[in-house]
C-alpha cells in the first residue's frame, strides 16, 4: 500500500511575510540643498551684488560715492505635484494574499499597509532625486516632466564654466578618466565657489564606483610602489574627500546614466518648497462611496541655481 498523491499539486508555501521590496538607490539631493519654503508657484530667488569700487583719494577730505548695489531676480519654477493610487482589497481574495485581508465581506483597511506606505515613500523619494537633476516640465517625459530640473538646456547649468575631454576613442568609460574629470572641474570651478565650506562635486553614483575604484588602485594618484597617496571617507558609500582636497566628493543616483561632473556650493543650490514634509506624507483611507483604499500624496516643488557662473561642469 502507498498514498496515490497524483490528484494533488505539488505543493508551495505561499505564506511567508512580510513581502520582499526591490532595492531603490535613494534620494540625498534635497536633503543637501539649500530650502525655499512657502513656495506655492513660480518664485523668485533674490539676488543682491554690490560693487567695491575703490579711488587713490583716501589722503583728501573728500567724499567720492563710485559703486552700485544690483538686484536681479532667477526664479524656481515650481509645479504642484501629485500622486493619486486606488485598490479594491478583493482583487486580492484569489490569490494567496487572501491570508492578508481582514475578515469580514467589507475591505476597509490597505493590507501590509506600513509596509507598503513606508515604501512608497522611499519611491517617491528615489524619483524625486532623479527629477531634481534631470526634469524638464516642457519636454521631459514620465515623471520626468514634473518640474525643472539642474540640467535642463534652458535652466540653471546653461551658463557653466565647461570642459570637456575627448573620449571618442575610448570604447567604454576607465577609471582613469573619472580622475581626470573630478581633477578637471576642481580646478576650472571658479575659486570664489571651490572656497565655500560647502563646497561639493556631484556624480552619478555609477561614475562615483570607478572613482572610487581608480583611487583604491592608484590610478593617477600613487606615491611610489601603486600605494594611494591620500584617501579620506566618512564610511558613506558614495561620499568621500578628494585626495589633496578638502572637498567632498558625493555620488548621487539623479546623475546616475549621465555624463557630467559638477562642482557647486550647497548655497547655490537651491530646492523650491510649500512645505519641506509635503512630499512624505501619504494619505490612505477607505472611500465608502467608492468601496476602495484611496493613496494621496501631493507637494510643490523646483530648483533653481542662484549664480551659473559659480558651478563647474566637465563632460565625460
């Protein structure tokens, strides 16, 4: 005698939680810049320049007035922002998630709702990042047309001190040329930025790995037998000071794909908001007349870079 189990399905254990969620590279942009709030629309950055125009009088009692102080305007073109998500938990009853819902006929309550809140936020997040440095709300595309970001044509880098270097004869990307380039934008950033104590270079966090790579190995930066010379990091993955320098290097995923290196001040800039929390609170509630869980998160949001002039860029 045996058991005869070939009426039945191989069995699956289905009920493990909780769920497992892809990894996401995050945002930091936003959290580094410097914050307008109460921005509810276009707002204008307020830019003061005063002249210090100096005689060879100072030996006369005299009073010579030479100087002018300059206001200009840049302004954040900030967009109102807003996610909206429905779901009807019985969708769910066929499948093994079934375990999940509440009991009862009447699903008013989001099944592994922290979980599934505290990871869209971190979404929201990780797409923001990438809008901050890449949107453009005229021809952008997805969520890419939200509102302007850094590197649009007609937005805040057009004006750059720029280099490039040829690399048509390279058949990929070495590690050798991530040194040159953040050795390239150190030294073409104008001084007056390069000597803020906010000073920062910016990279995809793609470049920021072969960076981080020539310096392990040397590349450019030996002292005698391949030995790194200088090498300085807060224990950050993606952030770490240039050898040489006392300037932080950051990678960051919203230049991550993109073939630039930056070199900005933190002060200059600057992330248009209504409020700094907008983007993550989420709404979830159960819409009676709808009979389905309800997801809202809305929040107005721009950039902006008070002086072009005081960014380096170097193209790779």
């Amino acid at each position: 005698m045996a058991f005869d189990t070939s009426g039945l399905s191989a069995y699956v254990e289905e009920q493990n939680f909780p769920l497992l969620t892809k990894a996401l590279a995050g945002g930091r942009t936003a959290e580094l810049m410097t914050k307008q709030l109460g921005v509810k629309g276009t707002t204008a950055l307020n830019l003061m320049d005063v002249d210090a125009t100096m005689a060879q009088a100072g030996a006369a009692c005299s009073f010579d007035a030479a100087g002018d102080v300059t206001f200009t305007q840049r302004n954040i073109n900030a967009q109102h922002v807003k996610i909206n998500m429905e779901f009807c938990p019985k969708k769910l009853e066929g499948f093994y998630l079934r375990s999940q819902l509440a009991p009862g006929a009447i699903q008013d309550s989001m099944p592994f709702e922290e979980q599934f809140s505290n990871y869209l936020v971190e979404k929201i997040q990780d797409e923001i990042e990438k809008i901050i440095w890449q949107g453009d709300d005229t021809s952008g595309s997805g969520n890419l047309a939200m509102f302007d970001g850094l590197l649009i044509p007609t937005g805040s880098f057009t004006d750059c001190n720029t280099s490039a270097y040829d690399s048509s004869v390279l058949t990929s990307l070495e590690i050798g040329d991530m040194v040159e380039a953040i050795q390239r934008v150190y030294a073409i950033t104008p001084s007056a930025a390069a000597a803020q104590p906010d000073f920062k270079i910016f990279v995809g966090l793609d470049k920021f790995r072969l960076l981080a790579a020539a310096l392990l190995s040397g590349n450019g930066l030996t002292s005698g037998g391949g030995q790194l010379a200088s090498y300085q990091s807060n224990f950050d993955p993606f952030r770490m000071v240039y050898p040489g320098t006392n300037i932080e290097v950051i990678g960051v995923n919203g230049l991550t794909g993109h073939n630039g290196v930056y070199g900005a001040s933190l002060s200059n800039l600057v992330l248009g908001l209504d409020l700094e929390e907008d983007s993550s609170n989420l709404e979830v509630w159960y819409s009676k007349d709808n009979r389905t869980i309800r997801v809202a998160c809305e929040f107005i949001m721009g950039t902006q870079v008070a002086y072009p002039d005081q960014v380096g860029k170097v193209a790779i």
